[in-house]
C-alpha cells in the first residue's frame, strides 16, 4: 500500500511541490542523488572509479514532452561524453539513459535518433549505452529501440524488469553472445495481468531469470541490493564456469556502498547506477518507494530540524 502510495505521489505535481519545498529535502536527496551539474557527477565518478568501481551516469529527467527539453537532453548526454572522454573516464564509465527523456512519450523514432546519437558519442569515448526500462506501457518500443540500436551499437545495454510476467521470455531472447543485460525487480507500478505484485513472486522471478541470463551466452548485469540474490549470483558464476569478466553486478550510489566496495574487493566486476541533475523528485521518491528504511530517514530528517 505505502509503496503504491509513493510511486503514485512520484507522478503528481502536488506532493513534488511540496516535497522539493521541505527545508531539508536537499540534504537527503544527496544521499541518492551525486549533484545537480556535470562538474558534480564527475567528480563522484571520479571517487568511485578510484576506488575500483565501475560507474553507469544517469541524467535526471523523464517523461520529456517537448522536442526542444529532447534536444536539450540530448545535448547534456553528448557534453557529458565528451567530458568523461576528456578526463579518461571513458572505459569505466559508461551512461544510462531513459528513452522517455529523448521523446518516446511523443514520438518513437524522435526517441531513436536521440539515442543513436548518445550512443555514437559513447562510441568516440571507448563507452556503452544502457537503455533504462521504464513504465510497463514502454516496455515494447523500449526493446525495439534496443533492438533497432544493437544494429550499429551492439553493445547497448538492454534492461529485463523481474517483476514483468513476460522476463523470463525476454530474458531468453537477450541471452546471446555479446548482449549486455541489466536485471532488475522493477521499479514502477506496474499493475497484476502484466507484472508479479507480490514480493516472493517477484525474487521467485528474478532467480529465474538470472539463472537463464548467467547459463546463457551474453553479459548478464546483476543489478539489486539483495543479498541473497548476490549469493546465488556468485554462485551461478562458479556453476556456469563464468569468469569475473564475463557479467557484473550493479547497485544505486548511496545503497550498500560497502557492500559495492566489498564485491570489488574481492575481484569482481560491480558498477554503481549515479543519477544526478535537477530533476530529481520521481527518482527520489522510487527510492523512498522501495524501503521503508528510506522513508523513515526522511522523515527523521524533516522532524529533527
Ligand atoms: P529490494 O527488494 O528493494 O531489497 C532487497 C534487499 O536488499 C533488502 O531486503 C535489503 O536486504 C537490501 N537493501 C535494499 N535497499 C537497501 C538499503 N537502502 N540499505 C541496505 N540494504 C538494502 N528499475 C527499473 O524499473 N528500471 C531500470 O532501468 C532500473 N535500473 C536499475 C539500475 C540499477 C543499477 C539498480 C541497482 C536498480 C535499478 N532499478 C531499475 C531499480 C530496481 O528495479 C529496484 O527497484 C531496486 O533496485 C530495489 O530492488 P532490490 O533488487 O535492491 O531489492
């Protein structure tokens, strides 16, 4: 119930107001959020690489319905490239993008040419692209637009919601000699004939899913904070003969950081999702969404003043 109210909350103009309005928001929000510039993301991209971690840059921004905020958006992916590029950041870091930021809620092929071009300015930098899944309406054009990208780009990241009764068939589809796969639960409200609502059913899927992307041929991306479905990834690894450079776990900045740090401590290959920019409200409060723990941080944080 919380968590629908949440996600809910995280479409309405209201709450956003209200919430980017409480006095301490700003503080917390820095806890998920690296910072609002480019000179900001880079510079937390720089600590983490430092520090043996891989890194996927995510501009904030969603659901953009104006072509000029698409080019824009377009734009800021390619400045940013390029100054990773300058920094020699290129090959650890790579970015994410959300084809809604780049047009698909107003047009397909708007949203394809935007990501081509992030991605050709990947390319000039020695990085990939990982194309973000976002509501479950998107969920086909975002794996055409995949699709359509692997032509020229084959080494764009796909994502797989667990939570999407259909993972498993997608899943099997993308495990293919070279496809990097991202896994995750699932972020947004999806509703009951297209997703798992239930929280058993939804780990249920996500281990099957892992099992079919780490016995197959592609580049399985582990991304959760689970522990026990960090486990069984690791051991999967062993099972299937995968050696460390052959998938990778991911996690969010700000989640677990030293569980990130011990994974790479231990040899293997982990990167951590870091959203920055302006547009921070709907992020913020998917993470607020997804525990508890989250929320009653903000909360103390808004009573303590
Ligand atoms: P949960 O069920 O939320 O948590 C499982 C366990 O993890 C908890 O019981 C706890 O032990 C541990 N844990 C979780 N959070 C914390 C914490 N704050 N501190 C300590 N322990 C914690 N979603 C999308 O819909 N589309 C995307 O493109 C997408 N990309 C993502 C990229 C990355 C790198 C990651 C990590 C997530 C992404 N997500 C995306 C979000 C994802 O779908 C989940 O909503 C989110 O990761 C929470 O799920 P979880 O797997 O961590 O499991």
């Amino acid at each position: 119930m919380l968590r629908q109210a949440l996600l809910a909350a995280s479409r309405s103009e209201g709450v956003r107001r209200l919430v980017e309005r409480a006095p301490v928001t700003r503080d917390v929000v820095r806890r998920f959020v690296a910072g609002e510039t480019i000179g900001d993301a880079l510079r937390v991209t720089g600590e983490l690489t430092g520090e043996g971690l891989l890194v996927s840059l995510d501009v904030l921004g969603e659901d953009t319905r104006d072509k000029e905020q698409v080019e824009a958006n377009v734009r800021h992916y390619a400045e940013l490239l390029d100054r990773l590029g300058a920094m020699g950041l290129g090959p650890r870091a790579e970015v994410s993008v959300k084809l809604s930021a780049v047009g698909l809620t107003l047009d397909e092929d708007l949203a394809l040419d935007g990501a081509r071009r992030i991605c050709a300015a990947a390319r000039t930098v020695g990085t990939t692209v990982t194309v973000d899944m976002e509501e479950h309406a998107s969920v086909d054009a975002t794996l055409r637009i995949v699709h359509e990208l692997r032509r020229d780009f084959p080494d764009t990241g796909a994502v797989i919601q667990a939570y999407l009764r259909r993972a498993e068939e997608y899943c099997a589809e993308l495990a293919y000699e070279g496809s990097r796969v991202r896994l995750c639960k699932g972020a947004y409200a999806a509703p009951e004939p297209v997703a798992f609502t239930a929280k058993d059913e939804i780990d249920k899927s996500y281990v099957r899913c892992m099992k079919i992307l780490m016995a197959g041929r592609g580049h399985p991306m582990i991304a959760t904070h689970d522990p026990r479905l960090i486990d069984m990834a690791a051991a999967l690894a062993v099972l299937h003969d995968r050696d460390a450079g052959s998938f990778e776990y991911q996690m969010l900045y700000g989640v677990r950081p030293q569980e990130q740090r011990r994974l790479a401590r231990e040899g293997a290959q982990v990167r951590v999702y870091v959203a920055y920019g302006r547009e921070w409200y709907a992020y913020f409060m998917r993470r607020l969404a997804e525990r508890p723990a989250n929320l009653r941080f903000f909360v103390r944080s808004l009573t303590s003043r």
